[in-house]
C-alpha cells in the first residue's frame, strides 16, 4: 500500500539534503509497507555532469548521510520503525531526463522517436537533444520527439565503445598463469 503523500514528502525533505551533500542526486524515494515496519527505499544517481556510475564507497557514504537525516527528523515516520535500502538505478531504469541519456553514451537503447520504434547507439547528447547512431547513419533527435528510452543489454560491445565490456582476450593469459600455479 503506498505511503500517503504527506508522509512521502517529509521522507524526501529529510534525505534530499544528505544525498546532496554527497555529491549525489535524489532519484527516487519508495516508502512500502513491510509488516510492522516500513521501508524506505532511496535511489540516487550521480549529478549531470558526472561519467561512469555510483560506486560501492559512494553509496555506503550517502547510505550513513541519510540514515542520520532520517534519525535526526522527529516524526519523519511517526513512530513506525524502518528499514533503508540506498541503492543506485540499474540498467532498467527508464532514460527520461537529460543526465540518463548522457549516462547512457555508447550504450545501445531503444526508443520512440517521433512515434516510430528506433533501436541504436547513443552517440552524443546536448541542449538540443540526442545523436543515435541507427546501422551507421548519424541521427539527432530533438527532446520534443524523443520517447522514453531503455537500454539494451549487450552480451558484447562494439569495439571502443566507452565502458567496454570485458570480452575475454585476456583470459587466455590468466588461465596460463592458473594453469603454472597448479603444476
């Protein structure tokens, strides 16, 4: 059951602050019942200007700074207990404002672009809007026609691609040295 709005906006007043003060950006706040306890799920992504994702250290820090937001704000859930769950968006998250596509660059999506199923690579991203690479033609799209984008999970990457996924080539040499150590 979801948590009435008044209570909800008293959780975001409380965390908005340590999560900027870590560096970071309010994604989302949750609150869902659990029994007799609620929980409270924070979701946080680096600001628009930031490259790469939330690190493991960056989410502990951001996870203590608000734990002590929600301890230090009386009655922020009444007298309810709560457990928190900090986490960052994962590969689902829905590309919707500015800062998820330019997370995004390199990284193939789908998207409705002016009505019309697209699938293609995010090659760059500015005021305007955003250029796709679709089979190899440059596309940009303004803000006003792009859809909700979603990424699209790729087992392997094209080559260069920022972010590269790991494709092994050096396995090889790692098993070898495994191997050495066995003998």
């Amino acid at each position: 059951m979801p948590a009435p709005q008044a209570v909800h906006d008293r959780v975001v007043a409380a965390v908005e602050p340590a999560v900027l003060s870590s560096g970071l950006v309010l994604e989302e706040v949750e609150l869902a019942r659990a029994g007799a306890r609620t929980v409270v799920r924070v979701v946080v992504d680096l600001p628009d200007e930031a490259v790469g994702a939330v690190s493991s250290d960056q989410l502990a820090t951001v996870s203590r700074a608000v734990g002590a937001a929600m301890d230090s704000v009386d009655d922020v859930l009444g007298d309810r207990p709560y457990v928190l769950e900090v986490g960052s968006p994962g590969v689902s998250r829905p590309l919707t404002e500015r800062r998820h596509w330019s997370r995004a660059r390199t990284r193939l999506v789908s998207v409705p672009v002016a009505g019309a199923a697209t699938t293609g690579r995010v090659v760059a991203v500015d005021d305007d809007g955003v250029v796709l690479d679709v089979d190899g033609d440059q596309r940009r799209t303004a803000w006003a026609e792009l859809g909700t984008g979603r990424v699209q999970v790729e087992f392997s990457r094209a080559a260069g691609g920022a972010g590269e996924d790991w494709t092994g080539d050096d396995a090889e040499g790692a098993d070898d040295e495994l191997d050495e150590d066995e003998d």
